[in-house]
C-alpha cells in the first residue's frame, strides 16, 4: 500500500472496488493471464479503469478521454475520486 491507500499491486484477477466514502461499487480488472492476458489501468484524467489487452507488451495506449493510464498510483473511486477503497477478488487466473 502507498501512504495506507490501495493499489494495482494490493490487487489480483478480477473482483469489485468499493468505495467507502460515497458507496459506489464496480467490477475491476487487476490481471489475466493466457496467451492475450490483460491488465487493469485508471486513468489520471476520468479515474475510469481501463483493462488493456496484452498490457505488458510495448507503450500503453491513452484513455479514450486522452489522459494516461497508470497502475502506480493509489486507486481512487471513479465516481468521487476518493482513496477510501476497498478491493473484493472476485476469481483469478
């Protein structure tokens, strides 16, 4: 965890991001594996999760609302932006 907030790296799979502040939940993607694995990204400009398929492999793309996808970063709720999050792995592979 960065600074107590949760990350991609505190994250696997597939599963549910909760947010405690305004208790919006959505279903995240973190990692696949397999011959097109794909990552989870949010974006720094929307803070909408992206998945990116063989997302290991050469540059990131943008967001389609032109900001930059990152997983270093601590994940915030896409409604109301807060750190406040959980993460609920739902299956992985």
């Amino acid at each position: 965890m960065k600074n107590g907030k949760l990350t991609f790296d505190q994250t696997n799979g597939v599963g549910l991001i909760t947010c405690s502040t305004c208790g919006h939940s959505e279903r995240m993607l973190s990692f696949t594996h397999g011959t097109s694995h794909q990552l989870g990204f949010q974006c720094t400009a929307c803070f909408q999760l992206v998945s990116v398929e063989n997302g290991l492999e050469g540059p990131i793309p943008l967001c389609h609302c032109g900001g930059e996808l990152h997983r270093d970063k601590p994940l915030k709720c896409p409604l109301c932006q807060s750190t406040e999050v959980t993460f609920e792995s739902e299956y992985m592979t």
